[in-house]
C-alpha cells in the first residue's frame, strides 16, 4: 500500500502507525483513498515524496483538495518518444 512508505510498526501494540502527512482514507465522495499532505511529506521523507509522485504519474491518478477543488497539477506521463504538448 503506498501509505505504508512512510509508516512505522508499533511492537508493542503490534499495529501499523501511518505518518500524518500520508496515510489511507475512505471518503464518501471517491471511496478508498490515500490523504496526502505534499509539503510535509517532502521534508520529513524525500524518497516517500518521490515514490509518491512517481506512482501518481505512472498511473495517470487524479489529486483533490479536500474542497473537493484540483490539489495540484502535474503532466499526465509520457510514453517514449512522444512529444511534450
């Protein structure tokens, strides 16, 4: 699960722990989802930003704020060769 790049296992009570700034939700609106909080997530853990980035790209996902509004904005991936628009 991409939330799990950035959580942590409690031993003691044997239980996954997500970081604040990424971890798995289910809206009512868009069903089960991962929350994002970008700035936070790219200074405590650059590499989990990256990961993050990367696989919304790589499959074409859609971002919203919790307004409902367009989070961010990004190019949708490229195959090789193909021209950026």
């Amino acid at each position: 699960m991409l939330s799990d790049a950035a959580a942590a296992f409690d031993a003691r009570d044997r239980r996954l722990v997500y970081a604040d700034y990424l971890r798995p939700a289910y809206t009512e609106q868009y069903g089960h989802c991962v929350e994002v909080d970008f700035d936070a997530l790219e200074q405590a853990n650059p590499y989990a930003y990256r990961l993050v980035i990367d696989f919304i790209r790589s499959n074409g996902l859609e971002l919203y704020a919790h307004d409902g509004g367009a989070a961010i904005e990004y190019d949708a991936p490229r195959t090789p060769g193909q021209a950026a628009s």
